[in-house]
C-alpha cells in the first residue's frame, strides 16, 4: 500500500512526501562545489547552502564508483550488498571478474522495494555498467545516457528517450554523459512525476580537471541549473558523491605517481606466489590507467603474508596494509571478496600492479584518482532542513535516503508546488 513507511536491510523509510531526486556525483571531491560557488558559478546550490541542509560524509572504501552507488541504494555498507569493488578475484575459479552482473549482489535495493509497495521509480546512469545492479529486481524505468538510443519498455521501462530528452547520445568520455542524465531527469519529472528518482553520473571531468578549474566550475554550473529546475518542480533533491578525487601525480614534472605493487612483491618473494588485484578496474579506463589508491593481495602461501606486509609498510607512498580481517573489519567489507592482504596509497599516491599492464597513453592530462581512505570525505546536501538531524553526528553517503527521506522537513509551499 503506498504513502507506508518501507522497511529495507534493516531500516524504515518513510514514503517520500513529494517526488525525491537522489543524485550521486561521481568523484565530487567536496572543493569542487567550494570553488564552484566562490566564483559565483552554483546560485542554487549557494541558496540551499543557507537554507537547507550541507553536510560532510564519509563514503565507502575502497572509494569506487560499484560499491559506493550500491551502498547508496541499499542503504548498507559491502560487508551486507557484497559488492567490494569495481572488479575482483575469484580463487575458487581462478578469474578475474567485474562485478557489475546483479548476481554478486546479496541484499534488495529500496528502489526495487519501493517500486513493490507501488511507487513510480526512475533510475538514470551514466555508464551501462552500473544499470542493471541499479535496477536489479525493479520494476521502472532504469537506463543509462551510454546507451539510451537502445532502450526499450520491455528492458529498460522506457522508450524514445533520445527524442524525449532532445540530445543525441554523448561519448562516453565526455562531460555531456552527466548532462544527459539531469536533461532526461527534468524531462521525466515533468511528464510522469515519480515518487523516487536516482541519478548516478560519471567522474570522467573530475579525473582531468582540478577543483576551481574552469572546465569543473563549467560543469558544476551545468548540473547547478538542472538542480534548480528539479527544485522548482517541488522536488526534494539530494545530493552525495561514490568518491572523492585527488592529485595523483608530481606537480612540477606531471608524472604520473605510481607503486607497482606485482613487481615489487615478485622481486620479494619469487614470481607466481602473488595475484596483485586493483578493484578500480572496469571497461572505462582512459581517463584514469586503471591506477587507483587501493589494491588488494592473494598470497598462495600465506606463510608470506607476515613478511609481505612488513615490507609492503615500510614504502614511501603506502598509506597502510592491512590483513584481510583487519581491513574488512575496519572498512565493512565481505572477507571472501577481499584478498588476504589490503594496500592504500597515500594522497597523492596510486597502486599499480606491473608496468606492463597498464596503458597510460589515454591520460592526456596529469592524472587524478581515488580508491583509499583519502577520497573518503564527500558532499551530503539536501534542499530542504533536517532540524531533527544531529549537527555533529558522523555521517555515511549511504545514509542519504534515510535522511531524505527521514528528516527533511517538506512546507506548504513545497508541497504545492510539488502537486
């Protein structure tokens, strides 16, 4: 029955009081919307600063786009939904797998949960490969900008998107992938007024261009505008990011800094006794080389473990090592999907695994990643007050739907212009 409270993996929701607009900006280090409203370029978003809610949280780690968009949605950390990273190892078979396929997923979304109790959800992304996990067991519309000209009513909910929204369907590596989704979401919003709506965009300006650049003021002014447009139309909108972004390279020469972790630990103890994993790994990877700040290590013989993270800790550059229960212990995550060893880097430090494997001739600017502890801090901002939210408590991005939906305190004038 609609308009009940909704209970998903352990919380309760309450039934959204006026169309909700959950946006996840991929790779929005929180100086980007610093710099975006210094210089004037955010009015809307420097109004809800004033007078709605501007929160910092943290996010998971390993700081990915799969985990932390999945976290988001089902309101947990990977440790219930499973899903470790963008890619992982599997030693039971012995492949390297992406973890984009529902079917590593071990918990319900509250999209889909909502979608059952008979609200109208709408899901829009970036890059396909996050759609189906976004959309696993709903029954909407869900689809992405990548491959919009492809939808369907039978698979995606929807048709005739590219001539609803009006653009052509942009390169994948482009920042007009984001501005699709926001296009298509004002344009669904007017037309079908959902009761929830989620839009997960891409970080491809965020790995190339530095807080307060021109090119990222530009964009945060873009999504600004759409947000202003959703707001107008009574929405409550809320925002959070999968991952901060930071500089991984030297400032002077622009090179990229890197620790290839297989190579070093096969000069340490012998090679084929280590699988060096990098989870940041997906089918999109010219614009950050499959380098990131987290990695982790299967060891054949685990006898080596002891010697392997003494010597792994005593790099310049390393952040820390971490046994498998230590570090699924300490960053929520599943111990079977996790190898027997965790390395970060340090701020502006990548992981590699050997230097033949990685092609780095897509990075066509001074590289920017993410992926340890460091790219943890993101933006949490809704438009409307969360009084009853405490001002000190630490907070979660996956917590975003809770208070949202939970907290915020919707007014007359909202309502109706929500109606």
């Amino acid at each position: 029955m609609t308009g009940i409270p909704i209970s998903v993996n352990g919380r309760d929701y309450a039934w959204p009081q006026v169309p909700l607009v959950v946006v996840c900006i991929d790779g929005s280090e929180p100086a980007y919307m610093d710099e975006a409203v210094a210089a004037g370029r955010m009015p809307w978003l420097t109004g809800v600063r004033e007078n709605g809610t501007n929160r910092i949280a943290d996010c998971v780690v390993p700081s990915f786009t799969n985990p932390n968009n999945i976290s988001i949605v089902t309101g947990t950390p990977p440790s219930v939904h499973g899903i470790s990273g963008n890619f992982f190892y599997d030693p039971t078979t012995g492949e390297e797998v992406m973890m984009n396929d529902p079917k590593f997923m071990r918990c319900d979304t509250l999209l889909a949960k909502f979608a059952d109790a008979g609200a109208k959800v709408v899901v829009i992304t970036a890059k396909d490969k996050l759609r189906r996990q976004l959309g696993n067991k709903l029954d909407g519309v869900c689809f992405s900008s990548e491959k919009a000209d492809e939808a369907t009513l039978e698979e995606n909910g929807i048709e005739g998107v590219v001539e609803l929204v009006g653009m052509q369907v942009p390169s994948v590596y482009s920042a007009e992938l984001s501005e699709f989704i926001f296009a298509a979401g004002v344009k669904i919003m007017r037309r079908d007024r959902p009761n929830i709506m989620y839009l997960s965009t891409t970080d491809y300006i965020q790995h190339k261009h530095a807080p307060g650049s021109p090119v990222a003021n530009n964009f945060y002014a873009m999504m600004d505008s759409y947000w202003a447009q959703l707001d107008a139309l009574g929405c409550t909108v809320a925002l959070t990011a999968d991952h901060g972004m930071n500089a991984k390279h030297d400032p002077d020469s622009g090179d990229v800094n890197v620790i290839y972790l297989q190579d070093m630990i096969d000069s340490w103890i012998g090679p084929g006794k280590a699988r060096v994993i990098l989870p940041i790994t997906d089918p999109y990877v010219v614009h950050h080389g499959a380098l990131g700040s987290y990695a982790t290590v299967y060891l054949a013989d685990k006898v080596e473990q002891a010697t392997v993270i003494e010597k792994l800790s005593s790099q310049d550059g390393v952040g820390e090592v971490l046994s498998n229960a230590e570090a699924c212990a300490r960053f929520e995550l599943p111990p079977e999907r996790v190898g027997d060893i965790v390395v970060t880097g340090e701020r502006h430090m990548t992981l590699g695994s050997s230097v033949d494997k990685h092609d780095l001739s897509g990075l066509t600017e001074p590289l920017r990643s993410h992926g340890g502890p460091t790219e943890q801090k993101v933006p949490l901002v809704v438009n409307r007050a969360t009084p009853a939210l405490s001002a000190d408590a630490p907070l979660r991005n996956f917590s975003v739907f809770d208070i949202a939906l939970n907290y915020v305190v919707v007014s007359e004038q909202a309502r109706g212009a929500a109606e």
